[in-house]
C-alpha cells in the first residue's frame, strides 16, 4: 500500500504532489480514491502541481517576465503562485487599492460609483461588511490559502433559525415575520402528513416493499414530527409561544399556521437556498474581514503591484506583450513588456480596452453578460438582533426589494453592529442600483423596519455598493446562458497567442474567489509548462 | 408609547426590569409583546428580576446567609445573584474545583470513576474538550451571562453537510460513509417526488384549491430540486464525483443513490437530530473551553466556594439549616449554618445523603431517574478531517456504538486536535461505562476508523468519562418520565422548610446549563421575598 510507502513527515500536499509527478494526476486520483481516505472535494485542491522551484533556474529560463492585468484574487494568485518559480511578475490595479471585488467596507472607505457622486463610509473604526465576497465553503481551495497564509477564519452563520421570512401580498401570512425554524417545522411538518398518509393507505404505486413503506413512513413521522396517527400538531421544532423555563414553567408551544396560510405564504421555497452545495454549512470568513484574504497576498506580492494603473491597451506579438497603461500618479501613460500576459479583468470593461485578441476572441469577449448585484451596509448603535431577539448572525428573507438582510457573523456581544441591509441581484439590483445613495438608505430603512422596528431608533450610517457600477468591476459576477457557455466559453478558455484569461468568469466555480484562484492556477500551470517547452 | 420614556441610555434590560418592578412581569409581557420588538426567546430572560441591590441594607435585613451546596451552574448563578444583593454565601463544593458537569478536560485533568482506577489526560497543552455540555443554543439564558462576564463566543458547528452518515446491516449502503449532503439530497429529492406526482395527478384528497396545489408542487420542486417533469435525478446539493473547476472542468455530478438502498439504509431519520429546538444553527460555545464560564463565575464568588467538601449531612430546623460536611483539607468533619439552604446536588447523589427532608421530598429525591452518558476525546497528531476532507467541525452519525463523532468546532488550522470520539446515551453508554479506559479507547478507534480510516495512524491520546461513575455526579441528566412529572416532580420544585433545590432538574430545560441557571435564578428570587416579608 502507498501509505507505507509515505515518509512519516510528509504532508498531504506534498504526497499527492510527489505521486503526480511520479505518475501523473490520474496516479494520485486512482491511488487516493482507493485508500478512500480523500473526498472528492480535497482530490480537487490536489490537481493543482505548482511549477517546481527550481525549474526555471535549472533549466536556464530565468528572467521571463509576465504582466498580469488586475490584483483581484485571479491576478494575486497568479503572480504568487509564479513568484514562487521565480517568474517576475508585475501587476497592474486600476485601483488604488488590491482585491478586486474582494473589497471590505471600513471606517473612510470611499467610492464614486459611475454616474454618482462620491460616498465615504462614517462608519466606526473596527466595524465593516464585505461588499464583494463574504462566505466560503468549506471545500473551496479559498480556505487552502487562508491556512497557508495564516488567515484566521471563523464560521460564517449561513443558517440561522431564528432568523425570519416576511412576504408581503401572500394571504394570511402577509407582512407578518416568522421564525424559519416555525415555517420549517409546519411546512415539513404538514407535507410529511400528506405523503405518509397517502403511503399508509397505499395511495400511492411506490416500487417498495411494506418494509420498505414502514420504513419510509417511519422517516417521514421523524421528519415532520407526526402523532402517532401520523398527523401534524404542531412541534417544538418551530418554537414556543412562552419558553419553557425552571419549576413548573413548561412553556407554552407554539400553534401552528394554519396549512393553506403557509402554503400561500411562500415560505417553503425559501428553504432550498440553503441546500446548494455552496450555500450549506460549514461556511467561514477571515476574521476581520475579507480583504484579509487580500492583505495576505499583497504582503507575499505587494512590491509587484503598480496600483492606480489603469490598463488602455492590450498589444502582443510574436514575441511578448506590451501593456500600456495611464499611471496615475505621473497621470502619464506608460508600458511594460513581457514575455506573456495573463489578464483578469472582468469582460465587462476588457471589452471596451483596445486589445490585440484574435476576433473570436474578442467576439467572445464583447458578447458574455453579468450579474447585477448590490449591497447596503446598515450601521447600528445597538446590536438589537442580538439584544432584543437572541439572533446571532444568519439572515432574514424576504419578498421585498432589499431580498435578505445578514447578521455579522462575528464580534457577538459588541456594541455597535453593521447589518447588510439588503443584498439583491438581477432586476431588483439595477433598480436599487438606479437610486442615489441617500435613496438605497431609505429604501433600507424603510423596509428593513417592518422586520425590525428597532432600525429608525437605532441607525447611524449606511454605505452601498451597486456593482455595476463600480469602476473597474461593472458587474457582480459572469452570467452565462448554456450558448455562452457552448459558443464563447471555450475560446475564452484558450490562451489567446500570449495572452492567458483567468477570473471566476474562466471557471465553473463562477462568483466565487475560489473561481478565480483555481483558473488563475491553471494558467500558471500552462504558462510553466509553455516556457519549460520552449 | 413606553419607547418614547425610556432614558435612552438605558439597556433593554434595565428597561424592562424597570418596567417589571414598576408594573409586574405581565406588564413587560404585554408592553414589550404589543411593542413588537421581543422574541419568546428574549422574553424568558427578561421574567427575571433580580433582588434589588439595597432591599437588604434598606430594610434592615442585612447578614443574611445562604448555603449553597455544589458549585455546579445552579449554584454558582445563586451565590453571585444573591451576593450582589448583599447575601452572605457559602458554596459548598466536594470536588476540587467548580463547574459540575460543566467540565472542560484538558492536559493532566484527572479522575478516578467509581469502581475505577485513576486515569489523567495526556493531551497537549491548549488542546481540550467538554466532558459535560459543549454547546449552547442562541436563546439560552446561559448566553446572557457569558456576554455580561465578557466570555467570548464562537460557534458550535452543530450542522455541518460535510459530515457522514455510516451504517451497518441496513442493505445496499451498509459500511459505506455518505456525506450527510448526499443523504439529504437523494432523500429529500425522492420523497418530493413521490408527493409531488400525486398531488399533481390529484391522488390525493387534500384541502387545497387549484391554485394552492400548484403553490404545493412548486414548494416540492424547489424542495427536492426535481426536473420539470417532477423526477428527481440527482442534484448539485448531493455533491459532486468530480469537483467542478477552471476553464472547461465542469464537474461531474455524483449519482444519486438507488430509492430502496437509501431508504433501507436508515440516514433519514438522522435528518430531524438537527431540527429540535436545542439543536438548531445557531449554537455557540465559549472560546477555550467550555469552562471558560465556570472561572468567570468563581472569578466573581470563587471567595465563597469551600472546596473538597463534601457534604455528609443536611439539617435544618425553624431557625436555620446546618450542613454537615467532610472537609478534605483538614480531613474532618466540619460544619456551616446559615438562614437558607440551596442546594443542587444531583438527586443520584442527594439521596444517599442523610437530610431533614419531608418524607414527601425524600421520596421524591429517591424516586427520579438519571441518563446515562459518557464521552471520549481523542487527541490526534493532526486534524486529518480538514487537511484530508475538508470538514471543519460538526458530526458523523453512526449506528454503531460509538453513535456520533464531533469535530473541533474551534480551532480551525491548528496542528493538532481532539475529536469526540463517541458521545453515547442510555444502555450503549452504560456499556461503554462498564469498560475499563483503554477497552473504551479500543472500541473508540476500532469503530472510528470504518469512518476515517486514518485513525491509527494519527491517534495520539485518549481521555473518557462516564457520568453515571463520576463521583459527586452519578448520571448525565434528569430523566423524568411522564409520570415522574407529575407525582414527585411538583414536590422537588417547592421549598422544603428552608431547603431549596435547584439545577437542571428543577426545570423543563433539562440536560441544559440554562435549566440549572433558570433554576437558581427562581430560587433567588424565592427565598429574597422570603426574606424580604419575614
């Protein structure tokens, strides 16, 4: 068996690395998928065989140079990931500052949307929100450099409970906001007492067994709390009307809705957001924010970062590539060479900087759309959701524009708080996106007090962010149809003579970072294996 | 409107404590219910009103004493709500250090089980686990005093999608780990379908309109993430064979599993552990250890504990109670007076304690039961389940002995850590109760490694307990059977004379901290009016 073969002070990583050199990535699949030990999410973190160290060196290589387009997670992944083989590498950020939409809002952050004014964030020092990326699953290679990094992370409360749905227009449950965990133990509970029934009575042509069938019929009486007649009365599953509590204080259960009331409510559907595969539990976040993803990389590459350096053209040849790029603090425009490029900006604004591409690509450029999407940051001199209502992190949801509102999953029992006041995308987005700033507070507000009428008492400060119109962003995340992904996809996939794509958009792990970390790592992966060709 | 008279630096605590000594607790209830702004939850808390700092000193009733016998959560939540109203108390406490069952094992803790010989941890410095309670639900009472302490939170991963589900003998799937998101989503998706089609072809006689059927089957596409034509096929939720990735890697769904093999195997009755009201995301335990309250507590009334004083007997008279007690230090007997006696000593352990109780109370005292529990914490050279599977805390669920493993929900990164290896109840408990250490450490491993096969080779050091052995402890938890509720428990929960009990066992939030603090709480308030009328 390999694993006696395993020197006792290898790492993980380091084994599956040796083992794909050795024999191939189709070695370590079929050699770790025996053993059983691996899942198929950790077999993914380990496809990835960084460029050897000495690569470049040994083979006398060195010097080769490569410009990367952009310090979002792609761009800073690349150039760490190639910096480490001894590429040099320069970035160029358009921005004053790295991560892209990796961006976490603070005390004085300042932005002027396009089209908009400026807004400079009031909020108190040590608070912030994530206006970009805020969760990562458990399984996302995002974690892998957080542990490399030493990032410390904490659970993301992606489920919450005691967190509310509120619909408005939804018959008798209109405008009234209820507990997930009562909506969760009625539906369930009611739908449980159909299907069991109709299995009882045979109602149904099922290929089981009666085992079988007492079986199911069991599962479904645990599943939705059922009598012993297999009806739903209710459940301490959805809460109390008065808390149990010492002595005699057996609580008071609470009644349950009525079954035509909850099933016009609209709630139930709610339920499936937190199933996807990138939405169940565990999920985390660095503490203290996102960007301290950010920050981690720009210490490991921060000297490569030429910030303020917006990119206005793309020019390649046979030989290398020339960006040429508007330096902000010269307000000259300048230009670096090098032997290839990999560009991360989002296809939203590449489309509109003049590029040497092949015109397929540069068809599949102009013709892929994105996302909208926008958040609002709501600060509160009072954590009332704490206080008041014994919620901890998690979300409330709801049919109204602002969608959901998110409870910091972090700093429990502080003083003050920042809620996401509402977090929308598609349509509603570009319609909150459309307001002034003043006017997305508002709305916030406005909506936001009707699941909690705490907030008019309790605000302080508000900062939103519409993606779209975000400079240099413009845009939540790519947004592919199954043709986009049939017609362009692929060709944006392909190096384009020296010019390599990565982003979350080359990926199917799109809107996340882990997207953009992955490709960025296959390009690395291309790129090395191109020079050591050569 | 009483929002608009309340000083605004007043806290919702103060305010509705204010309002209750003002108005009595129903006008909290009604005030604050109609207000809209509490939850059940919050109101639970707020039914306490502790004695008034100066009732005593006012009123000339000063040096009152109180002897509080164990330094559990019941008694330490007496000593430091009756000290801070001027009470003299007195905890005695026969182990060498407080918390009761809240116990937070770490390198060098010791015990000797009863009918056992000693057996002393050898984990790692800063490693730990929770013999007793290791979690706490968001609404507890218990919440309330780490915030007020200033003991800082993180969440207990109770959820948590990457964990597995491993059966024997029950069919198809017998000794196969499944990831409880797999489980969950073939489950989930054909119990939909069956319910779905039938309400579709109007199979069933249900009292819904058209329109109310069609919400229904919508409900159940989103539940069970059906295709269009109402089958489940498999879904994203379940995971994939192969992760999706960058550039053309899309994934590769896993296949669902067979309908029979996944109803025979049992995993969906596992399903509803997660949706009873204590059990619900989110929970929380303090950063450390869970004992990180208990040295809060003593921090506080650590003065008043006698420790290593074991109490041999109870008296009490029209005047006063007398307690006799062992004292360790000196080896004598010695004994402590006082006006009023709490005390929270399991009643396992009470009732062989000779005490001027009612007949009616020893009775009672004699007459209740106790669960069995016992855990294992398992110390491993490295945290095989992040680095190998990407699972950061939460649970595996088994039908074998050892019924569950935890991982660390703290922590994450760390080098090292320590499992619960099993966390057992009633007759398994007692099974693994009756081994010696290193026969439960045995079983432990054996078991654990049809789950993780990576058990011997990284395990390092085992610590066990069972609590029907542990001395001064001899059970988990009350366990109250319906009839034990109605004909001793009323006694247990009134005053004897000038003996209170209190713990989890004089409440309705039994196995809970917040039954033994509610408890204590009530009992507070109890013998301040006693005093306060004599």
């Amino acid at each position: 068996m390999a694993t006696k073969e395993q020197p006792k002070e290898m790492t993980r990583r380091q084994f599956l690395t040796t083992v794909g050199k050795v024999g191939g990535s189709v070695a370590v699949f079929s050699l770790m998928g025996t053993m059983g030990l691996l899942t198929p999410e950790t077999l993914k973190a380990a496809e990835y065989t960084p460029p050897g160290k000495n690569d470049l060196h040994l083979s006398g290589r060195g010097g080769k140079k490569i410009v990367i387009l952009g310090a979002g997670m792609a761009g800073l992944t690349a150039a760490y990931e190639l910096g480490l083989a001894g590429y040099d590498c320069t970035i160029l950020e358009a921005k004053s500052f790295a991560g892209g939409r990796n961006w976490t809002i603070r005390k004085g952050t300042s932005v002027s949307e396009i089209g908009s004014g400026r807004q400079t964030s009031r909020f108190d020092n040590g608070l912030y929100f994530n206006a970009g990326p805020m969760r990562i699953p458990q399984f996302h290679v995002t974690l892998d450099y957080c542990k490399k990094f030493g990032v410390a992370i904490e659970p993301f409360n992606n489920v919450n409970e005691s967190g509310y749905y509120y619909n408005e227009n939804v018959g008798a449950l209109s405008g009234q906001r209820v507990p997930k965990r009562a909506a969760k133990a009625d539906v369930r509970g009611y739908v449980a007492e159909m299907l069991a029934k109709a299995v009882n009575q045979n109602a149904l042509d099922l290929p089981l067994t009666a085992e079988e069938k007492l079986k199911l019929v069991d599962y479904l009486k645990a599943e939705g709390d059922l009598n012993p007649d297999l009806f739903y009365k209710g459940s301490e599953r959805g809460g109390y009307k008065d808390e149990p509590g010492s002595r005699l204080d057996a609580g008071v259960l609470r009644d349950p809705f009525d079954l035509k009331a909850i099933i016009n409510s609209g709630f139930g559907k709610y339920f499936s957001n937190e199933y996807g595969y990138d939405q169940q539990m565990m999920m985390f976040h660095p503490v203290g924010g996102m960007d301290a993803i950010v920050k981690a990389f720009e210490k490991r590459v921060g000297s490569r970062i030429k910030y303020r350096a917006e990119v206005k053209e793309i020019r390649q040849s046979s030989s290398g590539v020339r960006i040429v790029y508007a330096d902000g603090h010269s307000g000259r425009d300048q230009e670096v060479r090098g032997d290839y490029c990999i560009c991360t900006i989002p296809l939203t604004v590449l489309k509109k900087i003049p590029a040497d591409f092949s015109p397929e690509m540069s068809k599949a450029i102009g013709s892929v759309g994105y996302a909208s999407a926008g958040k609002i940051g709501l600060q509160f001199k009072r954590r009332f959701w704490e206080e008041d209502e014994y919620l901890y992190g998690g979300s409330s949801l709801t049919n109204m524009d602002i969608t959901q509102i998110y409870y910091p999953p972090t700093d429990y029992f502080g003083k003050k708080g920042i809620l996401l006041g509402y977090y929308a995308y598609g349509g509603i987005a570009d319609k909150l996106g459309g307001m002034s700033y003043a006017e997305r507070e508002k709305l916030a507000l406005t909506q936001g007090a009707k699941i909690h009428p705490q907030y008019p008492k309790e605000f302080e400060a508000s900062f939103s962010i519409d993606w779209k119109k975000t400079k240099y962003q413009e845009g939540g995340w790519v947004s592919y149809s199954a043709n986009d992904r049939k017609t362009y996809y692929p060709t944006l996939c392909k190096p384009d003579n020296r010019i390599y794509l990565a982003g979350e958009h080359i990926s199917y792990i799109t809107a996340w970072q882990a997207g953009a970390i992955e490709s960025a790592r296959e390009v690395v992966t291309d790129i090395h294996q191109r020079v050591m060709k050569a």
